[in-house]
C-alpha cells in the first residue's frame, strides 16, 4: 500500500510528497485527528517512502526497505505504542490496567538515535497515541525534540493532541488529519461490496472515519442502532417511570451514553430530512421509513430544538457531565413532543 491507497487525506498526502520532493524533513512531525482516520496509516506510509529505494515522491512497494516496512521488520522503523501498566503509583499490584507509553521506551528511541540509520537513509520513530505518554516519557522525549538526531525522524500520532505537553506540540510539525465527507465514505463502502442501504448506515455512524467504516459490520450497527431507538420508543409510549428506568440502565455505560446521543441526533436529522425534502436517499435509516414517516407528522421546529439540546450536550461531554441527567432531559423533551 502507498498515498495512493489512502483515500481522503489528498491535501495532507500533497504536504508530505513535497517534502519528499524536495527530500527535506522536519526532525519531528504531529499527525493528529480524530480516531480511526488514517494517521497511523499515512505515518507508516510516509516512513516507506523516505526509505523507499526507488527514490520517489511514493513508496514503491516492491524494493526490500517497502516490503520490510510493510512487514514490521525494518531496523531503522519502528513503532512505539502504550503498554499495559499493572502497578499503581507505589509499585504495588492492580487489576485495573491502563495503557501509558513509559520512559523506558523513549530511552530505547534515544539509544537507538545515537547511531546511524543501520540500512535506510533514515531512521523513523512512529509514536502511536502519543498522548498516552507517562510524565517521565514526555519529559524525557521533550530532551530529545531539543536536540535531534541528524538522521532520524520522530512521527507522533494523536486523536487528543492537546493531552500532549505544549513544548512538545510546538517543537512539532503539525500536520492535521480531518474525517471525510460521508459521501466518499459510502462510495468507497459501496466499491467493496457494501449495498447502498447499509454503506448509508455504516458511513453515518462512522462519522467520515474511514478506517472506523471500513471495520464495522452492518449487522452489528443495525442490532445497535434498533436497541437505542427503542429508548425512542419508551419515551413516546411509555410512562415517566419507564424513562427513568431505560435512562438508569443504560447511563452507567458512557459509551453507550454517547452512542446513543449520536444515534438520536441521526434519527432525528433522517425525519426532517424525509419531512423538507420527501427526498430518501440522503437518509442514514431508510430501512425503517415507515416509522421516519410517521415522526414527519410532527413540527420540524420542535425536533430542531431537541437536536439543539442534544448538540449542546455532546460538546459537554469533554466536561464530564452527568450523561443519566442529560438523558433524562432529551427523553422528556421527546416524551412532550409525542
């Protein structure tokens, strides 16, 4: 695989080729954006072609720097990732595991820029949720950035870069990924043998990530999606007493929490849609139009308000906002419109 391959990112890819045009690089580079949106991709792509033998503005593929690079076995590219950490702050044992990037692993990248690249022309250090480095790790990364070796290129990637130390991001190219129009989503869903109903489905609720969408399952979606929109269901039909009691069962899980916000805010986008336009084939839920049809009977400006209320929300998420409260809010406010 090369830039070639990688659809979405035309502008970004169009940055790195001039660099490689000009072979000309910064000692260290951010690749941030959302999750599941290629960066790690377009990292170990960017890697192959700086060592491709070739000697293009694009990895080759076919030399043996590609292939190894491709296969995880280059010695002058590697990839850094957090690792579990099962001991709590005073060294003693915990079940609850988390995932940090440590010191340990910044020093082998130090160890490792003190030599010459061993057989490419130079060596690269992907560091993969950058953000998850530890204190210790980040400051002692920092050292490096201030100092860079001749021929190595550190690549950073993270979907939350401002986890990151600003001394850190500054010293840093940034270059900056963003989700793809959930049209090209589809397209290239349907170009897989995706059927169109299904590539709607899975581009809407992949939020233009293409590597997210290409890694759903149709299926799996849709048993999610009809199980979040029967809380739709309990809050048009149902009694205060049931609302509280789906709302309790399912904020206790904050991913379910924000999933379901998501797929609420998608619903009720398709019955606007569908009442303004008539139109069907921008609609994430075609297969459940009956049910769209018979929600477009209702004022659109009262769904412009709920959606309102839902958009507000989700920018509170990073707040740590209590999601059984804001459920509960967004269930009545549809419970007052039925």
């Amino acid at each position: 695989m090369g830039f070639n391959n990688i659809i979405g990112h035309e502008k970004t890819i169009g940055r790195l080729k001039k660099a490689l045009e000009k072979n000309e690089f910064a000692s260290a580079y951010l690749f941030f954006g959302d999750e599941s949106i290629g960066k790690k991709l377009t990292a170990i792509n960017f890697a192959k072609a700086m060592n491709c033998l070739a000697g293009t503005t694009d990895a080759c593929n076919t030399c043996i720097s590609c292939q190894k690079i491709e296969k995880g076995i280059h010695p002058d590219v590697r990839i850094i990732a957090p690792e579990a950490e099962m001991a709590d702050a005073e060294g003693k044992s915990t079940e609850k595991k988390s995932r940090i990037i440590k010191i340990e692993q910044i020093r082998a990248i130090q160890g490792e820029m003190a030599y010459p690249p061993f057989e490419g022309k130079k060596r690269i250090f992907i560091i993969d949720n950058a953000d998850k480095m530890n204190t210790e790790a980040a400051n002692s990364l920092l050292k490096t950035l201030e100092e860079p070796a001749r021929n190595s290129v550190i690549i950073l990637v993270s979907s939350r870069p401002n986890f990151l130390l600003p001394t850190i991001v500054s010293r840093c190219q940034q270059i900056r990924f963003t989700t793809a129009p959930i049209e090209t989503v589809k397209r290239l869903l349907i170009e897989k043998g995706v059927n169109s109903i299904d590539a709607d489905m899975i581009a809407s609720s992949a939020h233009g990530r293409i590597g997210a969408a290409l890694n759903e399952d149709a299926a799996a979606i849709k048993e999610k999606r009809d199980e979040y929109l029967m809380l739709l269901s309990t809050a048009l039909n149902g009694n205060i007493a049931d609302i509280f009691l789906s709302v309790e069962k399912y904020a206790k899980d904050s991913e379910k929490a924000v999933e379901i916000f998501e797929w609420f805010y998608i619903w009720l986008r398709d019955v606007i849609i569908f009442k303004e336009t008539g139109e069907t084939k921008y609609l994430t839920n075609s297969d459940r139009l009956d049910e769209i049809k018979k929600w477009s009977k209702t004022d659109t400006t009262k769904y412009l308000d709920i959606i309102k209320s839902i958009t507000d929300i989700q920018r509170a998420f990073s707040r740590n906002i209590n999601k059984q409260l804001a459920l509960e809010k967004v269930m009545m406010e549809i419970k007052e419109v039925a």
